[in-house]
C-alpha cells in the first residue's frame, strides 16, 4: 500500500511516522518527500493492509505536524516514470539516454525498434556497435552544451541528431551523468518543416481565374500536375508563378511530401550551392562541423521549386543537370554520392530559349526542365477579369486592417484598367492595400489610388499607330530620319551615326523624300 502523509515541514516528524510504523510492525520498502513546499511523506508499504491503515489513521493524525493520511495509487517517482514512458512512448523518433561510458540507459519503443532489440534489453548496451565513427561522451566532455542536427549513422542510416547532456550544476566534466540522444531520419526532415508551413500552402481553388486567359492556364495546370516531369513555368515577375508551381505540388501524388523553393536570383553562387545540395563535415572554413542538408535532401520524395533559374551560374547548371540525369549528386566537401527522388519544378521571368542562343545557359538543361511547360500571362492581358480580382484584394484588405469593405468607383476602376501593371497581380494588390488604408468612406476613389508612372509621357508620344506594321515603322523611320538630317546633313554623317552604311541611308532618304529641298 502506498500513502500520502499531508504534514508539516518540521524536524523530526518524519522520526515519528516511522516510530509509529516500527511499533505496528510495518516495513517501510521506500519513501519520498514531496508537495510543492516539501509539506507531504509518501511511504510504500508492502505489507501494510486496509483494515491496519483504517486503525492507523486516527494514530497518524494525532502525531504533531500532521494534517491528514490518505491512501494514493502512485509514488511521485512512480508517475512521473510513467508519464515520461508513454510520452517517450508516443514519440515517433528515437530516444537514448546514454551514460559517459557510453553505454544506453533508457530508451523508447522506436529507439529499442532502430537497434533492433526489445525495450526491457536496452540498458548496458554499448552505443558504439550501433553508431559508427561516433564518440558521444568525448563529443559531451569537449562541448559542454546542446548540439543540434549532428549528422551520425545509425545502424547503416543516416540521422540528424540532437544531443542534451545531463549536467550538474558543477562546471566540470565529472559532473556530467551523459547525454538524451534524439534521432530524425534526414530524409524525413523536410517532411516536417513541411507538415509545420502546410498550413500556408494552397491549391488550385485558390488561384483567381476571374480571366478567361488565366482560367485556361490553371486548366493546362490540372492535367499537368499528376504528371512525374520536370515543370517549367514561365511569367513576368508578380504573375503568382510560385502559387501555381504549389498548386501543381499538391494536386499531384507528392502533394503530402514536401515542397521547398529557393531563389536563385537572389544568392551568390557559392551560397545557392550550399542551401541547393549542402555541405560534408568540415568542407570549408566556418562550415559547421557536423555538415549540412541542402534543400535537395529536405525535399526528398516531394517537389522542389527553382525560382529564377534562368540566372543559375554555369557550375550549379551543371550539377542540376547531373541531379536530373542521374538522380544523384554530393554535396560540397564530400565524395559521397547522394540519390533521391525528387520532382523539379523552375521558374523563370526570361525566355530560356534565347539564353540558350547567346550561350548563356545550358541548352541540354533547358530541355531537361521543359519537358512540361506552363505560360502564365501578364496582369494588362488579363483585364477582362480586372474587377472581381479587385474587388477580391479589396475584401483582404479590408480584412486585414479591420475596416469596413469599402466599394470601387467605376472612376476607380477605369483608371486601374488604364494602367499597364509591370509589377502585375502582385502589385495590384498592393496598391489596393494602400488605397483601402488611405480610404476614410465606403467607396475607393480614383484620389485613392497612387499608381507610379501613372499618366507619364508614352515612350511614342502622340506617334500615330494606326495602319499595319510596315506603315507605322515607315512613318517611324521617316521622322526619324526628318529629326537628324539637320544636324548630320550628309548620307555618310547620318549613316555613321545611325550604325549603318552610307548607302542604305541614301536609300532611305530618297524613299521618304528626305532631304530634297
């Protein structure tokens, strides 16, 4: 039987619990202290019975200090045992928790299933037969401190492990009692840092296709999506090329894997090969010394997202064309050839086609990315569903500030159908934002909306565009051909200066009649 002896803290009442017990005949096999200010006796007797503990009680509370006797399922150390059990129990990954000799004290269920043993036979058995090349306790001695993601092998598999000492309060090493052993698989790291954003991702239903042009694109999008190839898709900046190549990757059988993106527009080359394939142990001057996962590796068995991969340099275009070949790749500092099974998706803001021409990118990778190729069109082709894409960023915004949703000016929206949107649907939005901060009413008016350039000289002025090609280019060529002639009156002066030879200039002054007077 065990028992809680609520008490007051003072010397020797404990020698009197006990004095009463020993007069009883009762053998006490274990007792703790406990109580948030050390005011209950928790006493395991085993041979202690009910009709015993009745006669007792009324002896126990009349010891001075006591307050009150009752009997408890559990010893403190006994919950708590428990509760750290089917805690560690629940966990996934594996837990050790391993001694300075190097030998596992504790585990869990998926610890004891990693090494292949039961949970009762874990303790006394040494780490290092299961652990290669690692020396956990000189590697607790030298640190003295936490250490996260240590790449280790365990049982042939590779694990990112953190690592927790058990330390006194003592400055010292003899103080330290070992170190708890957490292990994650590293090809499954990416599945949770996943798992933790996937609340963010979004699928097709959140594309606006308002447009009839963009309605046909997340058409061609959908039957893409289950498609196992490469994924190039190509669009003006502010377009939402990322929010489609997501929508593909959750619409296609890795959609619960994980999907990673980086810019590779916007890292030197040094820097995007390490996030893109990671780094061996060591591998460099200020690298960390147990090495680190590229986003290759996080991304295994899901889709990884290249955004502007037309400004790759020649050496990350070659190992991402040898990833696509191959299925494999090492990572920087290490000989270890690394295979895994991942879906490429890129994105681009240039015509990857002519690169190729000028030589400035790999034709060999343009055609391993375009096996499936998708358009997206810029905002000022798209006006046909200009209105309830605004009005839909009215109602976010208006949802984000905490006003009233305020109505659009048909003003207002002649002036937003007026511009030409460089920065597309990414900065309509913005500036729908604004207008609905700067707006005191419930309608947006024109006032509202602040447009850079808006209402600037076009670059053709007044140029009368009416006619087919050859007649504007005609008219064009003509003026400006009136426009120089005075300044370089000659055929070889005009013609040095436009770049071109005297005689085509001849040739165009007599078809326009330039220069006849």
């Amino acid at each position: 039987m065990r028992i809680k002896i609520h008490c007051q803290n003072r010397v020797g009442i404990l020698r009197d619990i006990l004095e009463l017990l020993v007069d009883y005949g009762i053998n006490v096999a274990r007792g703790e202290v406990g109580g948030e200010q050390g005011n209950a006796i928790y006493l395991h007797c085993p041979n202690l019975i009910n009709l015993q503990f009745q006669a007792l009680r009324a002896k126990f509370e009349a010891i001075t200090g006591v307050f009150g006797v009752k009997r408890v399922g559990l010893m403190p150390s006994e919950r708590r045992h428990l509760e750290l059990n089917a805690l560690l129990g629940a966990l996934e990954f594996p837990v050790l928790s391993v001694d300075m000799g190097g030998s596992i004290v504790a585990a869990n269920r998926a610890a004891a299933g990693l090494l292949g043993v039961r949970v009762d036979e874990v303790p006394g058995i040494a780490l290092s037969r299961y652990v290669e090349d690692f020396d956990l306790p000189e590697l607790v001695r030298a640190n003295r401190s936490r250490i996260n993601g240590l790449r280790v092998k365990v049982c042939g598999d590779v694990f990112l492990a953190d690592i927790a000492p058990l330390q006194s309060e003592h400055d010292d090493s003899e103080a330290m009692a070992g170190a708890v052993l957490t292990l994650h698989r590293a090809d499954r790291v990416g599945e949770r840092i996943y798992q933790v954003r996937k609340q963010e991702l979004r699928g097709f239903d959140s594309i606006f296709q308002s447009s009839k042009v963009m309605a046909a694109v997340v058409r061609e999008a959908r039957r893409m999506a289950p498609l196992d190839a490469p994924l190039l898709i190509e669009g003006e900046t502010g377009t939402g090329k990322e929010l489609l190549a997501r929508a593909c990757h959750l619409a296609s059988p890795r959609g619960q894997s994980p999907f990673m993106a980086l810019n590779c527009a916007g890292l030197p080359e040094s820097m995007a090969e390490t996030e893109l394939f990671g780094y061996g142990p060591g591998a460099f001057e200020g690298a960390r010394a147990e090495g680190k996962l590229g986003l290759l590796e996080l991304t295994a068995g899901g889709t990884l997202f290249l955004d502007g991969v037309g400004e790759m340099s020649p050496r990350l275009q070659a190992k991402l064309l040898r990833f696509l070949q191959d299925g494999c790749f090492r990572r920087i500092g290490s000989d270890e050839e690394v295979y895994l099974d991942v879906r490429v998706t890129c994105a681009t803001q240039v015509d990857l086609s002519e690169l190729c021409a000028r030589g400035e990118f790999r034709e060999d990778l343009y055609h391993r990315l375009n096996v499936l190729s998708l358009h997206i069109p810029p905002l000022r082709e798209c006006l046909d569903g200009l209105q309830p894409l605004a009005e839909h960023f009215l109602d976010r915004a208006s949802r984000q500030i905490g006003c009233p949703l305020p109505g659009l000016a048909p003003v207002a929206l002649e002036k937003l159908g007026r511009y030409h949107w460089p920065g597309n649907v990414r900065q309509l939005e913005n500036v729908l934002f604004q207008a609905v901060s700067l707006c005191e009413g419930a309608m947006v008016k024109p006032e509202h909306i602040r447009l850079p350039g808006y209402g600037a000289a076009q670059p053709l002025g007044d140029f009368s565009l009416e006619g087919g090609l050859d007649a504007i280019v005609g008219r064009f060529e003509k003026a400006v051909l009136e426009r120089l002639h005075g300044e370089f009156p000659s055929s070889r002066l005009l013609g040095k200066r436009l770049g071109v030879s005297h005689t085509t200039i001849a040739n165009k002054l007599r078809e326009h009649g330039v220069g006849k007077d």
